[in-house]
C-alpha cells in the first residue's frame, strides 16, 4: 500500500509543474504577441485619425494613405517648439495620453483651469498634419479628451489650416450609455460639427446646447444625455483655450512652422 505521504507529495508536484508550465506559456504567449498587439494598436489609431479627417472608407488603405500623405510631429505646448522625441520615443512611438500621467512629461491641472475633468496634460502634443494630392496642408487632426457621465472621453478634433473650422470629429473611446452619451460615436452627430468654427474674437466659443441659434458655433446636445453634452463642450473649452492647443494653433495659422 502507497505511503498518503508520498501520494499527496507527487500530486502536489503534478500541480506545480503543471502550474509553471501554463504560466511559462501564458508569458511566452505575450512576448510573442506583443508586437502584433502593437501593430494593430498603431494601426486602430491611424484609423481613427483617418476618420476624423473624412478620408476613411471601406476602401481606404488605412497604411498607405497615412504615410503618403500623414506627418505625425510633437510640440512642446509649453515652449511651442518642436521636438524630435520625448523620452526616447519618436512621434510614431509617443503616446501622450500615457505621458501626461508621467513626472516630467505631464502637468497637473489646476481645478479652475481642469474644466475638462482630466487632472493632468501633457507637455508635448502629438499632432497629424495631412497633405491633399499636391503637398499642400489639408488638415491638422489633434488629441481630445474629457470627463462624461461616467468616465473620460477620448477623440479626435479634425481642424482646417485656418485652424478655426472644424473638420470632422471621432471619439473612439468611451463608457457612456448606449443609446444615450454612446451617441458621441454617432456618425450624424459627428456630421453636425462639420463646418462649425472653435473660436470668435480669439475666444473659444464651441457650444454643445438644446437650442442651437448660433449655427456658426453651436452643436446639437445629445437627447437625454445632458452631463455627457457637458463634458464635450467642457473638452472643447479646455484643449481649445490657451491652456492648451490655442498658442499652437496660432503659430499653424500664422504659419510660423517650417
């Protein structure tokens, strides 16, 4: 008769082994995915500035469109100078959602000045100028987010060069309600801010209201989504203002960027 000793001790070796063989699988798994995971990251997001600006279609190479007519560059929102990379990582690379969070990459926002909801902003932007056919400027695609109803809003704002007529606009992640604040992924809605102008007399004055009477400056809220509405003006009033892209806008309008 086997000794229960020796019989609990090989099945407790049995569960171990076979505990470190799943967990070297699962981690080997990851590494190997890692950079495929990464891939279709960077391409989602190509995407979805693609959308922003109105040249998305079931058609589109997605790859080869962004590097014929994409330059991704990054600017110092403090000094407004251009930089090259930020902490090692090259516009492709760089992720300044990440990196607002980050000592040394992010400031902290103060309560007055955080309309958006965001607590922190990164120093540098990442920002999209898209060429048309002929080389010439089209449009600047910029980084948006802001707090809803029940968490932050992250987008896209598509700018003409004039830096003031909108575009286009996508968010692409959120956790709004379906069928109420989820309407911000619309595509009809995203079709009311065609056109619209961020600012007037250098202020911005994007709204997002019941009773639209400025069709210059006005969107459509969303139905029964007043808090969600709240939170997309309160985005517009931050990342537009000159705690923000407004100082950079200018420089583009200007045209003191080479």
């Amino acid at each position: 008769m086997a000794n229960k000793n020796e019989s609990l001790g090989k099945t407790l070796f049995v569960v171990v082994a076979l505990c470190l063989v799943c967990a070297i699988i699962v981690a080997g798994s990851a590494v190997g995915l890692k950079p495929l995971q990464q891939k279709n990251a960077a391409l989602d997001m190509q995407r979805n500035v693609l959308d922003a600006a109105g040249l998305l279609t079931p058609e589109t190479d997605v790859i080869g469109l962004f590097e014929e007519r994409v330059e991704t560059r990054l600017f110092n929102l403090n000094t407004l100078e251009e930089v090259e990379s930020v902490d090692g990582k090259n516009p492709t690379e760089y992720d300044p959602i990440a990196s607002a969070k980050k000592a040394g990459l992010g400031t902290k926002l103060d309560k007055k000045v955080d309309v958006a909801g965001i607590g922190s902003r990164e120093d540098v932007a990442k920002v999209y100028f898209i060429n048309d056919a002929q080389g010439e400027l089209e449009t600047v695609v910029v980084y948006i987010r802001g707090y809803g109803l029940w968490g932050t809003m992250y987008g896209f704002m598509a700018v003409a060069p004039d830096m003031n007529t909108v575009k286009g606009i996508n968010y692409y992640e959120h956790t709004e309600t379906p069928g109420l604040g989820g309407e911000i992924q619309n595509p009809n809605w995203a079709a009311s801010w065609e056109g619209k102008e961020i600012y007037e007399s250098d202020s911005v004055a994007l709204e997002v209201t019941k009773n639209v009477t400025d069709k210059d400056h006005q969107v459509d809220a969303l139905s029964g989504a007043t808090l969600t509405s709240n939170g997309v003006e309160n985005t517009m009033q931050f990342w537009f203002s000159d705690n923000a892209y407004g100082p950079l806008f200018d420089k583009i309008r200007k045209g003191e960027l080479n």
